[in-house]
C-alpha cells in the first residue's frame, strides 16, 4: 500500500491511496464547513443534489441508466457530524479500466460524470432543478425523522444538545425538521456555491494503480472556482459544567435511556481510548460484565469516545425504576479504573479488541479513506501498525490518569411515560 497527499490548490488536500488488491477505484470528496444550525439543512440538500442529477443527466433516472452502463458504477452523497463541523461527500465508485471488457476508460467517464455533477449541476438562473430539489429535500426529511424514530441514537442527540449547548456540536448535521422544510431550491444552490468556494476540501483516491490523470482534471476543475481560505477547528474540547446538568424528557417509549456525558481537558487520545474499551466498548469491558449481566440493571451499556470535543459519553436502556441505580453502578466502575482496579487480561483484551479494528483498516476501500481522514483531522499521519504501538506504549498509570481528568457533565433521561391511574 502506498499513500501521498499533495495540495491541489488552498485549502484543497488530495490524496491517493494504491492497493494493488481491489478491482476498483474509489473517490471520496470530502467539503468541510463549520456545523451551524442556520445553514446545515441547506448545505445537506445543496451537497445531496449533486449526485441526483446533473446539467448533462437531468433526472436520476438518467444519471442511474449511465451508472448502470458503466459496470454498475455507484455515485452518492451525504453529510455528518465530526464535533464542531459538518463533514458533507460525494462519493463514487468504478470498476479499474483492466477489467473492462471492451478495453473502455471507465476512470476518464467516471470523471466526466462526477466533475459534471459537482461543477456543472442542473441548475439556472441561480437554483437547483425543482424536480431535482424536491426529491432530495423530502429524502433529508425522512432522514431526520427515522433518526428522532431510533430512540437509542435520538437520546444520544439529545444528550449532545444540553452537554455542547452553545457550541456548533450542539446540532445536527442535517439541521431539524423545520429547517429542513423551509430550505428552497434557491437557498440551496446558494449553500451549495457557498461551499464550493469557501469549505476546505478533502479528496481521497483509492485504487489499485496510479492514475495521474485523476488528480489533474479535479485540480483543473477547482483551479476555475474563486476560492477564500477559511479553516475549521478538527479538536474543539467543550468547557466542563461547574455542576452536571440534569435533564429528562418523556416519549412514548416502552424502555427508558439514559445518557452520561463526561468531558476531560486531557489530550492523551490513546489513553482515553484505551480507558473506553475497558471501561465499556466490549462484551468483556466493566460496563457490560458488571452493569449489565451481573447486576442486570440494563439491557445494553456502552461507552464511546468524541475525542474532538474531549468527551465520553455512557449509553444505556433501562427500566425506569432502575436508573438511579443504574447511574451509581456506571460511576462506581469508573471509580474502579481511576484506583488502578483493572487486571493485566482486561488491559490486554482492551488492546486485542483495538488490534482487531485496526487490522480490519485496508479491508475495503472506504476504510482507508475514513482511517486517512481521521488521521488529517488529528494532524498525525501514521499506519494502523505505527497506531498500536502507540497503544501498546500506554501504561497503566496514563489509563488512570485520564480516568480521573473525566469529569461528569450531563445526565440525559429519555423516560417512558409513567401510566396514571
């Protein structure tokens, strides 16, 4: 495997990432912008109409009878949340020309239909194709309406509203319902103009061999855009509340959720990581032996780590009638890392379970990409082998060190309504 970045412009990252292994090419471009209530459902429709039509493919019926015909060829788009930013992508995926069977470049239509996409839309007169805009905004709708329908990931939203309130990670990536409804196919062009020429930019190319002439028609394509330098804060750590704040809500739930947020003003990544797993990323950690099957106060209890705001949050389902044993019990393993109460096997079965994640990274084009994202945004560029033995070099003393720089936060409690008599 090999793998260079190179700038193709400001702000404008390309990387290219050769595996001799797959049969196809993968492209990820990635726009980064700050996470802002007012513009995230315009930005999420504005990034998601690239890929439902274009000024050359008018609907996606077209666009899709085109993909179709390039060996199954796959092109879409979407948006997320990395703490204070809105990470928004288009992405697209073909079959490597060597494979063709009539010997047709594959990769150079390929590039002709994303840079269409993206650089020349169905648009005119300053807004996106109605037909085209309605399709897309009633599917974000949909997204934001099956996420407050997961109760397990919506208590964990909500939770993140009260713990970062004031703060861009406070909403979400694809704003709300309401926002969502009013976006126009005017606004919506506008946000998508606004992040062509102001977010920074990301591209990932994965492939089996080197193909210089991806890299030059994207620079191309950007070099003719008019573009701004503007730079978004990949590691914003939230301010840790004097006191936790507690907050409940209640939804027609059969079974309660309650949601701890911790915040530490450490930067010790790995330890923090290495703390996590033990404590509740695995069927062996803390949370899961103790709080789940010894004591059966829950039915699921995790914890998982928002290092770019310096969080950690524990997530469970429970009976209402448990919670507050359930809390004590969570707080009360925390407390047993924080004295050094872990054995060397639960230490060394925290590391297999990393190890297994990170051996898994290569397996598929889009890991590679979502590994080296990762590694840009925390500015240390390095292999999942150079990443384990910086996991393997923590000690015990480090693991117990971030336990106590955590700090409790916020208490969220998504109750199922109590029946009156």
């Amino acid at each position: 495997m090999k793998y260079n970045r190179t700038e193709l412009g400001d702000n404008i990252g390309f990387s290219a990432i050769i595996d001799d292994k797959f049969k196809t090419n993968s492209l990820l471009i990635r726009f980064i912008t700050g996470l802002d209530s007012k513009n995230a459902a315009d930005n999420a429709v504005g990034i998601g109409i690239l890929t439902n039509s274009s000024s050359e493919y008018k609907t996606l019926a077209q666009l899709n009878e085109k993909l179709s015909s390039l060996y199954g060829a796959s092109l879409s788009s979407g948006a997320r949340k990395r703490g204070d930013i809105q990470v928004l992508h288009v992405s697209s995926s073909w079959i490597n020309n060597k494979y063709a069977i009539d010997g047709e470049d594959i990769t150079s239509e390929m590039l002709g239909i994303i840079c269409g996409c993206i650089f020349s839309p169905n648009a005119s007169e300053g807004s996106f194709d109605n037909e085209s805009f309605r399709i897309v905004q009633k599917e974000l709708i949909d997204k934001i309406e099956a996420e407050i329908n997961n109760k397990r990931g919506y208590a964990l939203s909500r939770a993140a509203e009260f713990a970062f309130s004031g703060e861009p990670a406070e909403n979400s990536c694809y704003g709300t319902k309401e926002t969502a409804g009013k976006v126009t196919a005017q606004s919506a062009y506008q946000a998508y103009k606004n992040i062509l020429e102001n977010a920074q930019v990301e591209i990932f190319y994965v492939a089996p061999e080197e193909n210089p002439a991806v890299e030059q028609r994207l620079k191309n394509e950007f070099s003719a855009i008019s573009r701004s330098h503007s730079s978004v804060k990949f590691y914003a750590p939230s301010k840790i509340k004097e006191e936790a704040l507690r907050i409940s809500e209640e939804f027609d739930v059969r079974q309660s959720k309650m949601v701890l947020v911790f915040k530490t003003e450490s930067d010790d990544c790995h330890a923090i990581r290495l703390l996590s797993t033990i404590f509740g990323e695995t069927p062996v950690s803390k949370l899961f032996m103790n709080v789940r099957e010894k004591m059966s106060l829950c039915y699921y209890c995790a914890s998982r780590v928002l290092f770019a705001k310096g969080s950690l949050s524990v997530d469970c389902g429970v009976e209402r009638d448990n919670i507050e044993k359930a809390e004590k019990e969570i707080l009360h393993q925390l407390d047993e890392i924080r004295s050094g109460n872990f054995s060397d096997e639960e230490l060394s079965s925290a590391l297999m379970s990393i190890d297994n994640t990170l051996t898994a990274v290569g397996d598929t084009p889009s890991s590679y990409s979502s590994w080296y994202f990762e590694r840009f945004c925390e500015n240390n560029i390095v292999t999942p082998e150079q990443q384990f033995e910086a996991y393997k070099a923590v000690t015990r003393e480090r693991i117990i060190n971030a336990a106590k720089s955590l700090s409790l936060d916020t208490v969220y409690l998504m109750l199922n309504k109590e029946v009156q008599n």
